[in-house]
C-alpha cells in the first residue's frame, strides 16, 4: 500500500511534532516546513507528491490565507486543514472552500479525522477529473 504524503506548515516545533505523530499513527507520511514559501516550493516542485495540506493560519507575520489560495491555483481542489488557536471567528470571510478549520488544542483524532474526510471528497491531485 502506498503512504499518503501530508505537508504540513508550522512555525512551531511542539505543534509541527504533534501533527506529524498524530498523522504518523494513522498511516500518513507527514513533511513539515515552517514557511508557507517553503510549502510553495515544495508543492511547484513535487510534482503530486502531497496530497493534502495542514497549515497554521498565522505563522508570525505570515498568514495563510494567501498560502492556501495559491496552493488552489496551482490544485483546485487541493485538501486543506486550517489550524488556529485565535484566528477563529475570522475563518467564514477568509477561509478557503473545501477547507476544514481546526481551533487549537485539537486532539490527534480530529486531525486525522478532517484530513481523511478531505482526502475522501472531490477528486484529489492524483486523480485526473474524469472526462467529458
């Protein structure tokens, strides 16, 4: 069986360590950066490599927002799970469709949880749309 390669996007260490056990134990093959450039890079440059994104919403003056958005120019329907401790209430006017928003703390389940449910809808990287 192949591993499902998660990209994940946080400029914390204990944070970027608990995303990557928790996805680990179920199966996923985790890569984390701490800059939403560095996911960039990665994504132009992997190919299809990843299949879905878990990101922090603010990474010091960085918001993700423009992360996501962009990773959606380059894979319309990319999975993508948004985690924020503060950012919350602001998640309808800036969120990203076809998005999951976590709010710190979350438990390792409801990790795994939002990034299957994602990875379960709609067509993914991988999967050419079907034909006409």
């Amino acid at each position: 069986m192949d591993t499902i390669d998660i990209l994940i996007v946080d400029d914390e260490h204990l944070v970027h360590s608990f995303i990557s056990g928790a996805l680990s134990e179920a199966g996923f093959a985790p890569f984390g950066v701490s800059s939403g450039d560095e996911a960039l890079s990665l994504l132009r440059d992997s190919g299809d490599k990843y299949r879905a994104l878990v990101t922090d919403v603010n990474l010091g003056a960085n918001t993700m927002d423009g992360l996501a958005r962009r990773v959606r120019e380059m894979h319309p329907d990319f999975p993508i799970v948004y985690m924020t401790g503060a950012s919350a209430e602001q998640w309808t006017a800036n969120g990203v469709p076809n998005s999951i928003l976590l709010t710190k703390p979350f438990a390792p389940a409801q990790l795994v949880t939002a990034v299957s449910q994602l990875l379960n809808v709609g067509t993914s990287p991988l999967c050419p749309k079907d034909s006409p």
